[in-house]
C-alpha cells in the first residue's frame, strides 16, 4: 500500500508558499532538456513514469478500528457509538453546533431538500458545472432547476447573474463550492436575503475550504459534505448535512431515519423519510481518517500554490481564480483553461492525450449539465407534465442557456486531489509536461 509518512507530509508542508531561486532555476532547466524530446504520445520518452500517491491513504489506525466496529457486531448506527461520535466531531470541526451523518452526500442533498420543503411549483437556482447529483436532488422532489450561468475565470456559479433569474416561484439558492474552492457567499446569500429564499450549500468538494475565515457548508441554511471514494475525506460511500439551525437539523435527522421523531421511536413516525443512514464502518473509517485531513489538506494547499505558479508562467494555461473571500481552497479538484491558441491550435482532447501519455493522468471534467438528454426527459416525463404545463417547460428551457458554461466545458482541464499529496518535483514534473507539449505541439497537430 503506498501510504504518505508523517515525515513526507511535514517535509512537503515545509516548502509553504516560498520557493528559492534555485528551485526555479532547476526546473527551468528540466523543462528546457524535456521541451526538445519527442512527445510521448508518439513514440518519444514520457516526462513522468512514476505514479502519483494512491488514494485513499490506509494506515494500520483505519484497520484498527474497521475492526473494533466488526467485533462490536453492532454494525448499525441505531445501536453503535461512532457515527454519534462522528457527527459531534465533524461538527465542531466546522464550527456549526449540529451535523447529521447520511449515506451518500447526494443523500445528504435529498434530505436538506425535504427538510426545506422544496417540492412541485417551487423553482431551485443551480450552477451547470457541477455533478449530476446537485441536480437529481432537486428534480426528485419534482421541482424546477434554473440554470445560471458560470463565471470561467473562477469555475463557479456567477453570483452577479442569480437576482436576474429570481422569480416568484423561486424557493432556494443552490451554490456548488466546486473543486474544493468557494462560491461568492456574500453575493448569493444577500439577495437570498433580499428575496427572502433559503440557501443549501453543496459543499460534497470542499472539506474544510473557507469564505473569509469561516468553513463553507455553514453560512447557508444547511450545508452538505460528500465522503465518496474520490473525495478529500472518505469512507467509499457517505455524506453530511451540518447547520446552526435545531430544529431543522432535526426534520433532517428524522427524514435520513424514516421519518421517526427519534431514533428509539420504534414504529412511531413524524413524517414520511426515507432510510439515509451512515454505517457504523464508515462512520469509524471518517473518525479515523480525520485525523490526518488538516495535515493533507495543508500538502495540497502548498502544492497548488507552487503548481499555480509554475502553470501561470505558460502561455494558454490559465489555473482556476478564487474568489475573492475565500480563504481556503480545499483542492478536491486542480483546476485550469487551455486555450488551444498558444498549442498550435492542438484540440483539447489531443492536449490530454499527450498529457497523459507524458505520465500526467488529466480530465476534461465536466461536460454542460443544463443540455443533457436526461434533463428534457426528465421534464417531460408523466410526474412533471401532471405539474407543469408544456409552456412552463419551453420557458424554463428557454431561461436555462449558459453560453459562458458552454466555453467553459471546452476548455476545462482537470487534476486529482491526490496528485496535490505528492512533491514538488512531482509539480514541476506536471509543469514540464505541459511546457513539453506546448513546445512539440505543431509535431502533435500534423502527426
């Protein structure tokens, strides 16, 4: 198992975000002996042939207590400890007073959206860029997603654009923190204020990322966390819903648990739920794992700051803008804008190619969530034309363009958070590979 040491996360942690002349030097040279290779992706030496870390980092302390949980035989979290004890931690680790565990962070979203009566005639502001689950969660209560429009620079939902797209039916603001950064909080939760609409933050991304100085998922009215294999803190599947307020917090509680007004109720319910629950494995893997994410998170905060830096000197690449406001990125996703113009005019999906033939696993993240064919039939389907009538659906698909999410998903360059937990040669490694096929692109063109 290829497992970070301590001593390798201090090590990397050390650098921070000062970087001497001789480091700079010495990877202007790498770049310039590697610029001049053949690419690899036809038939020249590859810039990287090792593997970036692994993910996720196993330790014999996540064993441990796999396994006190499998001895205990209570494996469920209605007769165990470690999801209660989860819960209380995380939440003072955000710094919100309640958090309820949940089965997936899409059912975290689930159930803050039946805890916020969100639900048929009541319309739901969304961002295109995101995954697939910010807009299941809305259309499953048979309500509307209103697109708007993406702010390029930042890979966020525009908050300047959200007033203008407000109606009378709007019930909610959805923001996506995507990629671990920050939507514009002050922007979304004034005129959600002004509007008086509640405010769910999508937070699946962003384990510990901050808007001025306060963890994300805790300014809106609930806020939502993913702990799905990919994610920053994990337990293969999982999620949570945090917030200040009580007793919506427990409208939650009772809906993840099928609706019981508490968890010893028996078969007494309070209101219809489903059943969202957290196991008592996963809740122990993310007590177990949370000890290490600041130490993590800090290695991916110094590591994308030097990448950034080392990106930002090539013409054509342009690494994702916070924010102003955000004052921590948690970094699930590194995140830039290739423009093909400085590559010889090399498409986007050549550019990968050789990125990755050079050693560099790449993506093209996501692709436009407003024009996918599931969405019209979605909305076409028997529940939603009982609800709304064929012009209300013209008209929403009318409003739902986004041109700016269009350029967006054509440009969008996307790497892993844990190729952040590795080192600083491991960045200028990526760096060299993306000057080596700049500086071969006319060859990758014409080949």
């Amino acid at each position: 198992m290829n497992a970070l040491s301590r001593r390798h996360f201090l090590k990397a942690v050390s650098v921070g975000g000062a970087f001497s002349g001789l480091t700079a030097r010495a990877s202007t040279f790498r770049a310039s002996a590697t610029a001049n290779g053949r690419p690899a992706l036809i038939g020249g030496t590859p810039v990287r042939n090792q593997r970036f870390p692994s993910w996720p980092v196993i330790t014999a302390k996540d064993e441990q207590t796999w396994m006190e949980v499998f001895r205990t035989k209570r494996w469920n979290r209605l007769n165990g400890t470690y999801v209660d004890q989860f819960e209380k931690t995380w939440a003072e680790r955000l710094g919100t007073q309640h958090c309820v565990a949940t089965s997936s962070g899409t059912s975290a979203l689930v159930t803050s959206v039946n805890a916020l009566e969100i639900g048929p005639g009541d319309e739901v502001i969304v961002p295109p860029y995101t995954f697939v689950a910010t807009i299941n969660a809305v259309l499953l209560q048979h309500a509307l997603p209103v697109f708007v429009d993406s702010d390029r620079e930042t890979f966020q939902i525009d908050a300047r654009k959200i007033e203008a797209a407000i109606t009378k039916r709007t019930r909610c603001v959805l923001p996506v923190h995507l990629g671990g950064g920050s939507a514009d909080l002050d922007t979304i939760l004034s005129v959600a204020r002004k509007h008086s609409i509640v405010v769910l933050e999508d937070a699946c991304q962003s384990h510990l990322g901050e808007w001025r100085g306060r963890k994300v998922g805790t300014w809106g009215d609930l806020g939502c966390f993913s702990f799905q294999a990919s994610k920053n803190l994990n337990s293969g599947e999982g999620g949570a819903i945090v917030g200040g307020n009580a007793a919506l917090i427990e409208v939650a509680r009772s809906f993840h648990n099928q609706g019981r007004a508490a968890p010893d109720a028996g078969f007494s319910w309070a209101r219809n739920g489903d059943n969202r629950r957290l196991t008592e494995f996963q809740g122990a893997l993310l007590l177990a794992q949370l000890e290490r994410l600041e130490e993590q998170s800090r290695v991916r905060e110094s590591n994308a700051a030097y990448l950034t830096k080392l990106l930002g000197e090539i013409p054509g690449i342009q690494p994702a803008r916070m924010i102003d406001g955000c004052t921590r990125n948690a970094y699930h996703l590194y995140m830039f804008r290739y423009a093909a113009t400085q590559f010889s005019n090399l498409p986007r999906q050549r550019f990968l190619k050789a990125l990755q033939a050079e050693g560099i696993p790449c993506s093209p993240g996501y692709s436009p969530l407003n024009k996918e064919p599931f969405l019209k039939q979605t909305l076409s389907s028997r529940g939603f034309r009982h609800i709304y009538s064929e012009k209300e659906i013209k008209a929403l698909e009318d409003r739902n363009v986004c041109p700016e999410n269009d350029k967006l998903c054509q440009e969008a360059v996307w790497f892993t958070q844990n190729m952040l937990l590795g080192t600083i040669g491991d960045m200028e490694q990526i760096a060299d590979a993306v000057r080596k096929v700049q500086t071969q692109s006319a060859l990758l063109v014409h080949s």
